[in-house]
C-alpha cells in the first residue's frame, strides 16, 4: 500500500463529510419548515371559525364581542385554541380585531389575523 493511495483517500472523505453536513442541514431546515407549515395551517383553520363567529356577532348585535367567549354557545362550541393548547388570542379596538397565536412562526414568532387587512401574517 503506498503513501499516495492513502492521502488521495483522505482528501476524499473531507468533502463528503462537508456534503454529508450540508444534507443534514438540509434535512432539517425541512422538518422545521413542514412543522411550521403544518401548525399555520391548524392556526388558519381553527381561526377561521373563529373569524365566521365572529362576522355573525357583528350582523346580529352591530359590533364585535370584548372578548371571545362571547360567541360561546351561540355561534362556536368552543373558543379555537392555538397548537400548543392555549387559547387563540383576540383584540378588538375602534371596530377592528386581531386574532393571535404565540410561537407558531419557526417556533418563535405569532401568527396574527388582522381583520381590517383580512390576512394573516408572522
């Protein structure tokens, strides 16, 4: 076995260990992105009951609700809750309302409904 055999093969396996790195970096950007994706999704569509309630609340009485459990029973069986459990968050002021759930955003950021841009943001 020569000396030269054996540092070509050493000279090898540091760029497969930068590319073994880069995948596992790659590999894990995903996992937080699809769980990012997935609990944005839970948020929209918990948060969607939650935007209907409250458009009946406004038709009927003229004005939207201090808090959500206002709606509860008439127009939700419950309040919608964030993932982590909690329950969705909620502002009103001069006509307009914000809903809200805390560390949805790669795990850090909220997740916020705006009702006068009737979008949600994060």
């Amino acid at each position: 076995m020569s000396y030269k055999n054996v540092d070509a093969g050493a000279g090898q396996v540091v760029p497969l260990a930068i590319v073994a790195g880069f995948l596992l970096i790659g590999y894990v950007a995903i996992e937080v992105y699809s769980e990012d994706q997935k609990e944005r999704l839970i948020v929209e569509t918990r948060g969607s009951q939650m935007i209907s309630a409250l458009a009946a609340h406004k038709r009927e009485s003229g004005a939207y609700p201090e808090a959500l459990d206002k709606l509860v029973p008439k127009y939700v069986l419950t309040v919608g809750k964030c993932p982590g459990g909690m329950p969705i968050g909620y502002s009103v002021s001069a006509g307009e309302y914000a809903l809200s759930c805390r560390n949805v955003v790669f795990k850090y950021k909220p997740y916020v409904y705006n009702s006068r841009s009737r979008s949600w943001s994060g």
